[in-house]
C-alpha cells in the first residue's frame, strides 16, 4: 500500500495521523457511547462514529498543514494527544478550556505526580514512536499546483464520505447532538483543538483588556478598640462529605470537633479547578458571570481591603495565587528556603512557623493573612501528610489511582483530611494567642472537590455543567473568638451555616469580616449578617 511506503505525499500522512488519532485517542469517548448505544444493537451507528470523527479530522489538518508546517504540526498533535489520551483514559479528565488553563498554570511539583510508568508508556508509544516515523518519513516532491489539486479532491472526497455518514444515521446523530452533548467533550483531538481556540482568545481578551479599579471608597470602620486579625485558609481539593465535622462516619475531624467550629453544610464552589475557583472566590463577579477576561482585569477584594488600609499578606504553598495576589504583599513557602517543614514535600504548617512574627510587625493595624495549601490536592495523595497522620490504612502508594482499590483511594485521602484538620487547629491556636490584643478569626474554604472513582471519574476538573457533586460540594468552617462571637449573631450565623451557600458570598463576607465599608458591599451576601 502507498500509505506504508517508504515515500508519502503530504495528503496522505495526513491521513495516516488522522486515523491513527481517532483510533487510539478516543477510548473513553467509545466506552461511554457504548453505554448508550449498546453495540449488538446500534453497531452500524458506533462504527460510522469513528468515520464521522476521521473524516472531519482529516478535512482539518489538510487545511492545516501544508509543506513546511505539515511535520511540525503533526508531531506537536501525537505528543500532546498522547499525554492527553493517558489522562482521559486513566481519570476521566476532560480538557476543556479551563482544564487547560490549569494545565498551563501547574507547577513542576504537580506535574511530577502525575508522571508514572503507565504514562510514559502511553507517551512512547501513542506520541513519540509515531512522531518519529513522521519524522523520518520522506515526501513526495511535487509542485504547490499539484498539492493544491490534490488537497482539493481529497476534501472534497471527505465531505462526500462526511455527508453520507451523516444523512445515512441521521436520526442517530440529531438525537446523539441533543442528548448526549457532553460526549463530545471526551473527543480526542478535536475538542481539545476547540478548547485550545476558546483558551487563546481567553488569554488575548484577558491581556487587551485595562484593569479596572473598583471599590475606591472603600475603607475601614471601626467598631472596636482592638484590631482585626482573620486568617483566610484556601482548602486544596477538599471534600465536604469527608469531613465527621459534616457527619462523615469516619474520624478525620478530631481537632476540630474540639473546637467551637461554624461548618456551612451546604457550600459549593466557583469552578471544579484550582485556575478557575481561586480567583473567581475573591472576585465581585458570581460564578454565572465570571470570566478570566473580568475577573482578573479588576480590583478582587483582597485589593480592596488592602485599599482600606489594613495588612494583606498571601503565604502560598500551592502552585500560585492565580493572578489574586498580584498587587498585595506575597510569599512563596513551596521550598526550603522560607518553609522549614519540608520532608521532602513542604508542609502546610511550615506557613504557620514565624507568622507571629509578620502579626508582631504590623503595629496593631487590622490584618488579613491568606493560606493557600496543597491540602488533598491528588493524585500523589499519599504525599500530602506526615507519616504520622496515615492513620486510615491501607493506603494508595502510587499515582496511578486507577490500580488502587476504592478503599487504599479513601484511606489514603482520608489522612490528607486529617492531616488538614491538625493544620486548621495550629490556625486556631495561633489566633488564640492573640486573642488579648485582637479580634480574630478563621474562615476555611476548599477551592473545589475531588473524585475518587465514583462513576470512574478521578481527581477534578470536570466542566461545571456536568460535575458531579463530589468535584462541587466543598467543606467551609468559621471559627470566632469570644470577642468577635458577640459582634456577629452566631446563632444566627449558625442557622446561615444549614442554608445552601457558595462562593459567592466570600467576596462581601471577607469585607464583613474585615470591618471594610464600600457601595460595593452587598449585606444579603454576608455569611456573617444575611
């Protein structure tokens, strides 16, 4: 056959990639077809799927690539599809657009844990052994006017074979569009093609567009004597129905259930990924309206407390603060160089070593300290607590989740909530101390939720309309010290906490919290008075 000789014509490896992508990148799009459309029943319709799916990739690439472009293109799209292909196939993820900005914003730390030998197995085989060949293949020589020609009978080809497929199943495809829409989104590599576009445009729309400056009026309102210092703890892929604080038949709270703890039972988060939930937490912007394009060309509310006249201060040990904390003082703990628990992970609790310190120095002005964590964040989560919290045994030692049981999965999860738990009550002890000179206190609350093989679904990220409860459903404590517990109606801030809640309301609780007055602060959306 033409197609494995030693020479091609541009077209045809085009074609040859094509094929070779639709049928090794779309696993999981098949599995999950076929649990809606059986095979012994609709096998015409399943097979002309992937006919539906090559010819349109092919239609595109040959568009797409030409001479010079033609190599480079295909090699960038077996690699990434590769990668991709692995993570679909092993967790369920799905790389829409805000997947893939999370994907760019993830550190070399994350990334590591997410390199196994079962993903560069994957890699090798479905990206660079056929990148190679591309590469190595020679071309047919011939004149752009016959490249032309040919491209324009092969598209053609293609659209005929396209509209026949189509129109021969078009009951199958009108009701597939209809019903089955979020299929599409596991459509390896033409729906990461699509998110990539919609990506990009969300980057040039973000960088053309001015900062904007909200909240100018706001400032501080002084209703006692002593200064304000809350902690703000940003929760890692946290789980609200893992907490015993929530009913959880498991111990993972014991810290905390010591202590006078407001859990709102019924929060939910922004988004499903850390890129899109932190900064739409601080922003004015609900979750319906928020886009990176707004959101991160205006003022957030820790621009606007800072505005005010009190301390801010971002402590990260996460992968970053996402754009929020760019115009406020900010401090990275992820090494050993500012964080001294670090085994070889740095800890979360190394944020809390010399804060007391930073309080000291602020010479009694209201103060807001955010922690942003690593918490629970997977798959490694084996990795995200000292040995002496692995209390829930046997555990998941590996990040190839999908080769642990359920149980070795929830054990080895269940000691990050414990462990996250022992940090919350540091937290608590170091605003005690401070409880003479000041009014304190602590608001935690996860970023988003986390799968853990339900639905064979693993980790997070999943498009928000389609997200199941477990990615959505996030864990919010508040604790008050006895002077600020008599500012706020705690009873009513109790009964607040059984109401359905979101993040939403931080934007205008944090103001509430901090004593800051602005025309932007909305009370109905105060956790604290609503």
């Amino acid at each position: 056959m033409q197609l494995f000789s030693k020479k091609l014509s541009e077209v045809n490896l085009v074609l040859l990639v094509a094929a070779f992508l639709t049928l090794t990148g779309n696993f999981t799009f098949l599995e999950k077809t076929l649990q809606i459309y059986p095979l012994s029943e609709n096998w015409l319709f399943v097979g002309s799927l992937f006919l539906f799916l090559f010819t349109f990739l092919s239609a595109l690439l040959i568009v797409l690539c030409f001479r010079w472009s033609l190599k480079p293109i295909l090699i960038l799209l077996l690699l990434i599809s590769a990668v991709l292909t692995y993570s679909t196939n092993n967790f369920g993820v799905v790389f829409d657009h805000n997947m893939i900005t999370n994907t760019f914003e993830t550190d070399t730390s994350e990334f590591s844990d997410l390199v196994s030998i079962k993903s560069l197995i994957y890699f090798c085989l479905l990206g660079l052994i056929p990148s190679t060949y591309v590469w190595k293949i020679q071309l047919v020589k011939s004149s752009i006017k016959t490249q032309l020609w040919q491209r324009v009978k092969m598209l053609l080809a293609l659209i005929v074979v396209f509209v026949i497929v189509v129109l021969s199943f078009s009951k199958h495809y009108t009701s597939f569009a209809r019903e089955n829409r979020d299929l599409r989104l596991y459509i390896t590599p033409t729906y990461y093609l699509y998110s990539s576009v919609k990506f990009i445009n969300s980057q040039i729309e973000t960088s053309a567009k001015p900062f904007k400056e909200i909240g100018l009026d706001a400032k501080i309102n002084k209703k006692s004597d002593k200064r304000r210092l809350v902690i703000f703890v940003i929760g890692e892929t946290a789980r609200r129905d893992r907490m015993s604080i929530n009913g959880y038949d498991r111990k993972t709270n014991p810290y905390l259930e010591q202590e006078d703890i407001i859990s709102f039972k019924e929060m939910t988060s922004c988004g499903t990924d850390t890129a899109l939930s932190v900064p739409c937490m601080f922003s004015i912007l609900e979750r319906g309206n928020y886009s990176h394009a707004k959101g991160k060309n205006m003022s957030n509310v820790l621009d606007l407390i800072s505005q005010a006249g009190a301390s801010v201060i971002w402590l990260e040990n996460n992968s970053s603060s996402k754009s929020v904390a760019d115009r406020i003082e900010f401090k990275d703990y992820r090494s050993s160089e500012n964080n001294p628990i670090c085994n070889p992970e740095c800890r979360d609790e190394g944020m809390l070593i010399n804060l007391q310190n930073y309080i000291n120095e602020q010479n009694k002005r209201d103060t807001l300290i955010v922690l942003h964590t690593m918490g629970s964040h997977g798959p490694a989560y084996y990795k995200r607590y000292p040995e002496e919290f692995e209390v829930f045994k046997p555990i998941c030692k590996t990040n190839q989740l999908n080769e642990c049981s359920n149980a070795q999965i929830s054990n080895s999860y269940d000691n990050t909530i414990l462990y996250t738990d022992y940090f919350l009550s540091k937290v608590i002890e170091l605003l005690e101390s401070n409880s003479q000179e000041s009014d304190t206190a602590m608001f935690y609350v996860s970023d988003h939720g986390e799968s853990l093989g339900e639905g064979g679904l693993y980790l997070h990220g999943m498009p928000y309309f389609m997200a199941p409860n477990e990615q959505i459903d996030v864990p919010a404590f508040m604790w008050l010290d006895e002077s600020l517990s008599e500012v706020f109606n705690k009873e009513k801030l109790r009964k607040n906490a059984e109401l359905p809640q979101s993040h939403d309301s931080l934007f205008h609780t944090l103001l509430g919290l901090m004593d800051v007055e602005t025309k932007l602060y909305k009370k109905e959306m105060d956790l604290m008075t609503k």
